[in-house]
C-alpha cells in the first residue's frame, strides 16, 4: 500500500514541486545519485571503476514534453559519451525513450537515439534502452530491436521486468534473437492485469526467467540487475550449474545500494553499477524510496533533524 502511494506521488506534479524545493531531499537523493553534473558521475565512474566495477551511466529525465528540451538531452549524451572515451572508462549509457521525446513524437525519439547510437558506435560502447511503464513496453521493444538490426548486437540492449506476465514470453523470443538483456524486478506501478501483484510471484518469476535464459544455447547477454540476496544466490547457482561462461552474463546494481556487496560480486562476476546524474531526480528517487521502507524512515529522520 505504502509503496503505491510512493510510486504514484512519483509521477505526481504537485509532489514533485514540494519534496524538489526541500533542500533536505537533495541531499537524500544525493544517496542515490552520483550529483547533478557530469563531472560527478565521470568522478564515481573512476572511482567505481578502481574497484574492478564497470559502469552505465544515465542522465536523469523522463516523460519530456517540449521537442526543444530534448536538444540538451542529446547533447548531453554525446558529451557523457565523449567523456567516457576520452577518459578512457569503462562504461556505457542507459537512455529512456521519454526523455528523447517519445511522448512527442516517435519520430523525435528515434532521430536522437540514432544521434546518440552513431556516436556510440563510433567509440565501441554500449548503449541500453531502460524500460518505463507498460504503456511503453511494446514501442520500447520494437524500437529496440530496429536499432539493434541498424547499429549491431555489441551496441544496443534493453530492460525487461520480471513483474509482468507477459516476460516469459518476451524471454522465449529474444534469447532466441541473441539480444542483451537486463532482467530486472520491474520499478512502476502497474495493475494486476499486467503484473504480479505479489512480491513472492514476481521473485518466483525472476529465479525462473534467469533460470529460463542462461539454459539456452545461444549467445544472447543476460544482465542481472537486482539487489536481492535471494535472487543473487539463485543467478549464481544456476551459473554454476549450468556452467555458464561470462561471456554470457553479468550482474547490475544501482549507485548507493549495497555498495560493499557490488565489490563482493565484482570478484567473481562482471559487476556493473547504474550511475545516474542531473538535476531531475525526483521521480528516480521516488523509486527508490518505494523500493525499501528504511530509505523513507531514514528521508524522515532527516527532515524532522
Ligand atoms: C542496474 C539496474 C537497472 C534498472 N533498470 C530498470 C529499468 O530499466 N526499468 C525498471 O522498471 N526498473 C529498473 N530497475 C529497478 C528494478 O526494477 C527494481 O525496482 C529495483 O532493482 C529493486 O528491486 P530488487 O531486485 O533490488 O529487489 P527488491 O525486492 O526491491 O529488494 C530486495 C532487497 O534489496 C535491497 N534493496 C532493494 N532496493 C533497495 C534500495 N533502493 N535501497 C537499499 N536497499 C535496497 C533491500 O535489502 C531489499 O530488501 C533497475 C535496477 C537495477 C539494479
């Protein structure tokens, strides 16, 4: 219940306007976000990548409605992207379909992803698609397999959520496509007529779906991105059983959770952190917050301080 009534004040206008002038919530989100300038998440990289721990990086923005904003989206982009290789890091990006203008105009959206996948290519690194909410899962698929067909299998990947029922289904078909998939649990609110309203299914569905596709013999990516203990342990033994080799997979969290367990991961499996920088990080520490019960305790502590 209380997770829900987080994730909707997290597309709320009003909330935004409120919690985004509390000086106090800054410098929570700040957990979660490596600052709100580039040079900031280029530092965290560096650092991370010190660690043996590679590195998406993610400009912070969604649901764009004005086609002039999205110009500074792919700018900034192209300037995360020349920096990484500049800098000579080891990390891709992660983009989201609404912050290059899809809500405008698909034709927007794909005219700057290509922007951004051309430069990527150029430099050899990998760009993923993150997914947003059901409204979007089918675009979000079909556009990315057309950019994979253009810019090649190395470049481009995408997210799919283990709280949907229709995942199984989308496993089948692009294991089978050799794609580059992140599995993750699925951070949105949806209905019971998408997803699994129980978080033992949705667990259930996860061990299944990576169970599911490192058995299969092809040479499709699987990133397992989740900061669940449970579902960490079932990746690993199905690795190990399955033999798989890592050319085939790696594990993914997120900047500022569970920090001393990504350097554990790292030791034995390709372990990489989704770094996310800029100043909209309202609705992205909203999921987080939503995400775990003793991050909101620890937000109300700090503003009654
Ligand atoms: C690299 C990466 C990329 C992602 N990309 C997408 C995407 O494109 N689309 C999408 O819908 N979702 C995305 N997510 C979010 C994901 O869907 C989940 O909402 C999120 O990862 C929490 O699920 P969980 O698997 O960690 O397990 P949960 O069941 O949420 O948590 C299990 C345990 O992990 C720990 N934990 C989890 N979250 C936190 C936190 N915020 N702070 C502290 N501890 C925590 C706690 O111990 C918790 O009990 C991404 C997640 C990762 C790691």
């Amino acid at each position: 219940m209380f997770k829900r009534l987080l994730l909707y004040l997290s597309t709320a206008a009003w909330a935004r306007h409120i919690v985004t002038r509390w000086g106090i919530a800054r410098h929570v989100a700040r957990r979660f976000v490596a600052g709100e300038q580039l040079q900031e998440a280029i530092a965290a990289t560096q650092e991370l990548n010190r660690r043996n721990i590679a590195v998406t990086l993610d400009y912070l923005g969604e649901s764009v409605t004005r086609a002039e904003d999205t110009q500074d989206v792919v700018e900034t982009y192209l300037n995360v992207l020349d920096s990484i290789q500049r800098e000579g890091l080891q990390s891709g990006i992660s983009v989201k379909l609404t912050h290059l203008g899809f809500d405008i105009s698909e034709e927007l959206c794909v005219t700057n992803l290509r922007h951004i996948l051309t430069r990527a290519k150029q430099y050899g690194l990998p760009v993923t698609i993150d997914m947003e909410s059901t409204a979007y899962t089918d675009d979000t698929l079909r556009i990315y397999r057309t950019m994979r067909d253009e810019y090649g299998f190395d470049n481009v990947g995408t997210v799919l959520q283990a709280y949907l029922y229709r995942t199984e289904k989308d496993v089948a078909e692009l294991v089978q496509e050799n794609a580059h998939i992140r599995l993750c649990k699925g951070a949105y609110l949806e209905p019971p007529t998408h997803a699994f309203p129980n978080k033992a299914d949705v667990d259930k569905n996860y061990v299944k779906l990576v169970e599911q596709f490192l058995a299969a013999k092809t040479n499709a990516y699987l990133c397992i991105a989740t900061h669940d203990e449970a579902m960490i342990q079932a990746a690993e033994a199905s690795i190990k059983r399955l033999n798989v080799p890592k050319e085939r997979y790696e594990f993914q969290m997120l900047y500022g959770v569970r920090t001393p367990r990504q350097e554990e991961l790292a030791k034995q499996h390709t372990m990489r952190v989704y770094v996310p920088f800029g100043e909209a990080w309202y609705p992205y520490f909203m999921r987080r917050l939503a995400e775990r019960p003793a991050n909101v305790w620890f937000f109300v502590k700090s503003l009654v301080r």
